[in-house]
C-alpha cells in the first residue's frame, strides 16, 4: 500500500506564447500510493485536468520530472509510452468518449486492437467485463441506445479491460444525475477494495470528493491542500437501485 505509482517533481506547464503565455501547473510535486483513491479537485481553469493529462502520459510537453510505475514519462518512446498507457492505466472521461458506430461489447474490446490478445478472448473479456458492471443484456445495442449512467459503465469497463494498476477519471459523474453518481462511485469503492486498483479522479464536486481517500486542491496551478481521510464506503441504502444502470 505505500509503493508509489505516481512520482512528480517540479512540474511547470504552460500554455501558449509570449504575452499569451499562461502558467498553469507551477512547480507541483507530489507522490501517489498503490490503492489510493485520490481526488484532484479544483475551480475550472485551476490546473487539474492538465495534470490528470500529464498523468496518463496525454501531454508530454512539460518541465519537471513525472514517473509512473516507475518509468519517466519524458524518457520513454512514443512506442514505450502507448505500452504503459495501454497495459497500465484506464481512462474514464466526463463524455464516455465511446464510438458511437460499434456495439458496447465492440467499445470494450478497442484496446485488444493495440495488444496481441486474440479476437476470440477479448470478445469474452468484454463480455465478462459488461457483464461485471450490470450491462450483459446491452452487450449488441450501440452507445446511442443507452442511458448516460449505462455509457459511463461501458467506458469503465473498457478502462479495466487490460486490467490496469490506475484508472484515470476526468468528472467521472459530472454529466450524471446524484443517484447514477453514486452508483458509479461505489463501483469504483468496489475495484479499489477486491483489485487493489489506485483511482485517480478529477472532480469539482465536494460530494465526490468526500468519498475518496485523500483529497488534493489545486489553485491556480498549485497544490494549496493535501489530506488524508477515512474512505466512506457507501452503505447498501444509500446506493439505490436506479434503472439506468440495470
């Protein structure tokens, strides 16, 4: 549990040029431990999707050094890089980023197509994987048939289909209602408890953040607070049953 799997140090990034240039990470440094569940919260602009970007190895235009599971994201190949993405972290994002022209059991399947799996085995890990987060009778219906808690399920399990070490979450629940929120919170309590799995999300909902285990701030491109709490489970009651995700 104290192994990191996220080591930053001194991490500037900016954003445009001359007069233009905006400083929007300023010299953050921070370590992230194995089975964390971590929220990056913040006002829009203060720098926090920037440095989920620069987490997941999207944005390698930076200064400072960022290592994940040990390896320097600046040090790697391109080649490298798509290897550790691919076979190391998950990605959930606010707009699903599904393909609307494939089926869910396709949309899940897409990151066999960057590995040697064999068609054959990915098409029953998606399914065991749809079947996993309540979607096994949706597994032929298209991401344009289904509800906006059903998409964020189909978009997780396409996130664990490699079985990564860290999922990365950009508003996981922002384009949800309160009751799919939770349903969609607690199923990820759920993967970080059985799997070990550290979850990295960024948020600027306090009520998301309540459910983490450690909460850092980020204003203005600086780290202003970083704590730790007792991760609040969520009690059978108060994850209601919603037809969205069924």
């Amino acid at each position: 549990m104290n192994s990191e799997v996220v080591k930053i140090r001194g991490l500037n990034k900016w954003y445009g040029r001359g007069k233009a240039r905006n400083h929007v990470l300023k010299g953050v440094s921070l370590d992230i431990r194995k089975g964390e569940i971590v929220s990056i919260n913040g006002t829009s602009g203060s720098g926090k999707t920037t440095l989920l970007n620069i987490i997941g190895g999207l944005d390698r235009v930076f200064e400072g050094k960022v290592e994940v599971d040990g390896r320097d994201l600046l040090a790697l190949s391109d080649r490298k890089l798509s290897h550790l993405r691919n076979e190391t972290m998950g990605f959930v994002f606010q707009a699903f980023n599904l393909l609307p022209h494939i089926t869910c059991v396709e949309n899940v399947m897409v990151p066999a197509y960057f590995s040697s799996r064999g068609m054959s085995k990915a098409h029953q890990r998606a399914e065991a994987l749809l079947e996993m987060v309540g979607l096994s009778d949706k597994t032929n219906e298209h991401p344009t048939e289904l509800s906006g808690g059903q998409r964020q399920r189909v978009s997780i399990a396409r996130a664990l289909f490699n079985r990564p070490s860290i999922i990365l979450c950009d508003e996981p629940t922002g384009s949800l209602d309160q009751s799919t929120g939770r349903q969609i919170l607690s199923l990820f309590h759920t993967l970080n408890e059985d799997d070990g799995i550290t979850i990295i999300l960024v948020t600027h909902d306090n009520s998301v953040s309540d459910r983490c285990s450690r909460v850092i701030r980020i204003e203005d491109g600086v780290i202003k607070s970083d704590k730790t709490q007792e991760l609040r489970r969520f009690d059978p009651g108060e994850v209601e049953s919603h037809p969205d995700l069924t």
